[in-house]
C-alpha cells in the first residue's frame, strides 16, 4: 500500500507543482523498551504511537509502518520546509508524552529523516533511502530531533565514496609505495632506524601523503589489507638491505584496527616465515598510545607474542591522546615517540618545552627510549640533548625518501658539529631550567620581531618585569649559578638586548616600523650571542657535575 500511494503522490505532485514530504522514522531507544517490559507491552507502544501520529495527520497524509521501530510518513501538497516543520514538530511533541501501558509510564523520543520532492528530484526508491540517510544524521546529532536531507551534503559524501572506491583500486593497481624516513642519535650520528610511510602515487594528483587517504578508510576492512601491504612491502625492503650489509631497523605504522585483529600475530609470523631474510628483531611496529584505551589486556597479550617472534614497539605521537601512567607502565613497548606538535614549537613556546621535558623524563623513569619526532632545524637538536633526549627524526635531518635513495643518504650523513659537540652536556634536572631561559628569551625575541613587523599590538619592552628571562636571572638563576663568571657575561648581553629592544620599539612608536624591521640582524646577532653563553653555561655546569 506504500508504494502504492508514494507513486500516487509524485505524479499528483507532478501535476499539482507543490511538494511531496517523505519521511522516515525511528523511535529511539525502543529495544530497552521490549528488553525490560516484554514484547506485548513494545507491541502496544507501536501502537499507540502510530495513534498519536494519525491524529496528527492530515486526511491525504500517509503513515505505514516498514517494520520493526521504523515509519514512513508521506505529506503530499505542503508548501515547503517550514511547513513540514510544523508537522514533524507535533508529532515529535506528542510523542514525548508519556505513555501508559500496562500499568508502566514510558517515555519515548524519535528521530525522522525526511526530503522533500521535487527539490530532491529522484524516484520513489531513492526517496526512501534519501529520508533514510537524513535520519542515521539526525540519530547521529543525537536523537529526539529531524533532519532534513541535504543534497550539497550528499555530494560531499558521495566525492568521498568515489575516492573510497578509488583507494581501493589502487592497491591492485600498485600505485602505493613506501618512503622511509631516517631516526639518528644526534650525539653520535648514527642512522638508528627507518620509519616507513605510505604514499600513493596517483596517476593524474602526482605523489600523495596519507593525510589525502588514509582518514577515509580509517576503521575499514580496507584498512587491514593496506596494513598487510605495507608490513609485507617493508620486511621485503629490510631483506634487501639487509642483504646488502645495511644493517638497519625499519619501523612500520600499524593502525589500531589491525592490531586488534583477531589474527594479526599469525599475520605477523606468516609475513615473517616469508621473508626468512628480515631479521624480525630489526622490524618495529609504531602504535598509537590509544589503542590500548579499548582493551589494554588483549593489546598488551598481542604486543607480548609479537615480541617473543623478536619484533620491537614504539608508542607514536605520544602526548596527544589520553593513556594514563598506569597503561604506559603496563605496554611492553621499548620506545616513545614525542609528538611532533610538541617539539615544533619548544623552541619558544614554554608549555610545549614543559611537555617535551615532560615525556623525556618519563621515558627515563619507565626504562624506555625516548625519540623526538619533528625537529625541523639544528637548534631544536641541541635543545633536546641538552635535555638528554639523543634520538630524533625530522625534517631537519632528512625528509622522508624513495627507498632507493637510502644508501647513499646514509653514506653522507654526518651530525650537524652542534650535536655532536651539544651531546656531551646533559643538563641535570634541576638544571633544565636553563632550556627554559633560553626558550623564555627566544619567546621574547619572536614577540618583538610580531610587533616590530606590526603582527602583533603588543610591546614586549614596555616591561621590563614582565620579561621572564630578567626574573629568571635576577632571581633563581642568580642564586644557582651567580658565582660563576659565565653568568655575569650573560647578564650584561642581556642588558644590551634590552637596551636595543627599547630602541627598536621607540622607533615602532614613532611609526618607523621599516627603520626599527632594518635594524633586526643587530637583534638576532645579539640574540645568538646570548643564546652561545647560555650554552657556555651549560657545558660548564655540567663539566662540574661531571667532576662531583
Ligand atoms: P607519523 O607516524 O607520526 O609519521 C611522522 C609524520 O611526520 C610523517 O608524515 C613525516 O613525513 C612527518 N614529519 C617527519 N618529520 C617532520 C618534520 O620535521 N616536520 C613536519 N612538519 N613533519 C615531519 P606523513 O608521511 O605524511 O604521515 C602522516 C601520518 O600518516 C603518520 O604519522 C602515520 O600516522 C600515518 N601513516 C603514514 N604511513 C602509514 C602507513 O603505512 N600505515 C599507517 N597505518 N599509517 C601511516
Ligand atoms: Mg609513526
Ligand atoms: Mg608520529
């Protein structure tokens, strides 16, 4: 009978030029309904529902129940949106009421999808799945409302299916590949490891990094086999260079999905038994430190048997998710990676440095590596072996590469002479405080250049006091390290940069923002002289630790 009266009402749509809604509808919450109250009660509330409804409706109007909790409504001849509005909204309301069946008051909501035809201008079928789609948003915003389906939004969804398809394609197709990136130890310039990353190269976009794919078949069984493709790919490339006397580690990204599949150490083993000449202690598996928010007992079982087949774990983007102490505890991983939104910006922004200093001494306290990721110049380098962190990987070593062009990379690689040189002197804990003045000036520095180049109202020299590098020298920095004439040299450059700075902001104040913009290299030169004697200081210090 639906279908019969849906097809009455597009062609009398049709003729009449108004408009057709359908809708669909689904109560929320109806199974507890059945669970707690029996199936004959649930069946008097469907009832009672579809009264309330029809009391409602119009004479032309249509309600039929497909099965289930699930209604379709049809009002044919309303003028547009706001007054299929009206509609949906009385008969939400008079669902809200409570029920009372078989002596119980039970209260209930729905959700309705609706379209409304000839703005959507399909056949009946696809109406139908129209309202349908518009009510899983509207069950997704939360229940107890309407949505109504929106076509521009279906275009979205259907681009996204279309390059969904087309992800798929590409693995038969083999336009996926493996770039590596290299891990070092700053300090002695050793290549450490290989973290392998996909890229899939697209026949008419060019060369394309995950970001571009990966998000649209997170959570897919599609995600699963690209997964395989990429531990098979990469054990493949550690033979080889195995072979080749390249004596490296590669780390593959596994996503959480995967790990979690019931069959991945027999996945792992197989791959393993496939390639016999990978050395499964050179293979390491990067998880992210939420998979074992789900179920720490089943990650922490899967880790245990992969390790005993020789594999190694590192713990990506750590710092971003919301793993508690007792979870990092308890994962046998062997490695942290620090994310690399926090190593970005240590370099002036103090709550990020707090966080970095943060995760290396947890490393420590739990017995485990500790890796940057994200160091994208020599500074950031230094900073973190000042810090006692020695292993890095970023941009400012080396891009991620085609695997071809490994050898060779590694052939020239040498540590920056700043690392090297940088690595000898680790601050003790209570001496990182010293990182932290040096972010605290570059934090000035990089506000007065905002404000000289007009990107920012703010005067950084207007108070001297508000300069947390003068209360860090003025106040605990003298009383640790006042003694020492390294100190004193800092003090005064110091007072030179503030000099200056007060200078360049007069001239900001007098408009001549070009003058003050001309005069900058005489900041950064001072700049990099006070930052030389911090590290002076630094090597000092630490010499005389060494000697205690
Ligand atoms: P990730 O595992 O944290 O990998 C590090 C990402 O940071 C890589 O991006 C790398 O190119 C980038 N990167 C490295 N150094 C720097 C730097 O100094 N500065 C900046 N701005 N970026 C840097 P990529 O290759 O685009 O990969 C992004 C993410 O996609 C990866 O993050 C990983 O989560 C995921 N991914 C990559 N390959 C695979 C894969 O084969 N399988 C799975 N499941 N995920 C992968
Ligand atoms: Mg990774
Ligand atoms: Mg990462």
């Amino acid at each position: 009978l639906l279908n019969d009266r849906l097809s009455m009402a597009l062609a009398q749509t049709k003729r009449s030029g108004g408009k057709l809604a359908v809708g669909f509808m689904d109560l929320d919450e109806f199974k507890p309904v059945n669970d707690s109250y029996g199936h004959e009660a649930g069946d008097l509330l469907l009832i009672k529902v579809a009264e309330r409804i029809v009391s409602i409706l119009r004479a032309t109007d249509t309600l039929a129940r497909l099965g289930g909790d699930e209604f379709i409504l049809l009002f044919p001849n309303i003028s547009g949106e706001s007054e299929c509005r009206h509609l949906l909204s009385r008969i939400m309301d008079s669902i809200a009421q409570p029920f009372k069946i078989s002596g119980h008051h039970i209260q209930i909501s729905t959700s309705i999808g609706v379209t409304l035809y000839p703005d959507d201008n399909v056949d009946a079928d696809s109406l139908l799945r129209h309202a349908d789609q518009a009510m899983y948003v509207a069950k997704e915003a939360g229940r107890n409302r309407f949505h109504f389906f929106d076509l521009v939004e279906d275009h979205h969804a259907h681009a996204r299916s279309e390059i969904r398809a087309r992800v798929r394609i590409a693995l038969e197709r083999k336009e996926f590949l493996l770039y590596y990136q290299p891990k070092v130890n700053l300090r002695t310039g050793q290549v450490v490891g290989l973290e392998a990353l996909i890229r899939w190269l697209h026949p008419e976009r060019g060369l394309l990094p995950p970001i571009e794919f990966l998000p649209l078949i997170e959570n897919s069984e599609f995600e699963i086999r690209l997964s395989e493709w990429v531990v098979a790919k990469a054990l493949e490339q550690l033979a080889a260079w195995h072979k080749q006397g390249l004596n490296l580690t590669v780390s593959v990204n596994i996503p959480a999905l995967h790990l979690q599949s019931e069959d991945f150490v027999a996945f792992i083993a197989a791959s393993l038994a496939m390639n016999p000449k990978a050395p499964s202690d050179h293979l390491e598996l990067e998880i992210l430190e939420t998979v074992a928010l789900w179920d720490i007992n089943s990650v922490t079982q899967t880790m245990e048997a992969c390790r005993e087949l020789g594999l190694h774990f590192s713990i990506d983007d750590f710092g971003t998710g919301y793993a508690s102490l007792a979870y990092l505890r308890r994962l046998p991983a062997d490695t942290i990676k620090i994310d690399q939104v926090f190593v970005r910006d240590m370099l002036n922004d103090l709550d990020d440095l707090s966080i970095v200093e943060g995760v290396i001494n947890l490393a420590d306290a739990f017995q485990k590596e500790v890796i940057a990721e994200g160091v994208e110049t020599v500074a950031h380098g230094t900073m973190l072996l000042h810090m006692g962190c020695d292993l890095a990987q970023g941009y400012g070593i080396a891009r991620p590469m085609a695997a071809k062009d490994l050898p060779d990379w590694i052939k020239d690689f040498r540590a920056d002479p700043a690392w090297t040189h940088a690595g000898n002197f680790r601050l003790s804990r209570q001496d990182t405080v010293l990182v932290f003045a040096e972010a605290e000036h570059r934090r000035w520095v990089a506000d007065l250049v905002a404000y000289i180049d007009e990107k920012s109202q703010v005067d950084p020299t207007r108070d001297a006091k508000e300069c947390r590098f003068s209360k860090w020298l003025n106040g605990s920095g003298q009383s640790a390290y006042g003694h020492l004439a390294e100190f004193s040299a800092i003090d005064s450059i110091h007072e030179a940069m503030h000099a200056l700075g007060k200078e360049l902001a007069y001239l900001c104040a007098l408009q001549q923002h070009s003058e003050a913009h001309n005069r900058l290299p005489e900041l950064f030169a001072l700049t990099d002289k006070l930052i030389e004697s911090l590290h002076r200081l630094i090597e000092i210090i630490c010499a005389d630790e060494q000697e205690r």
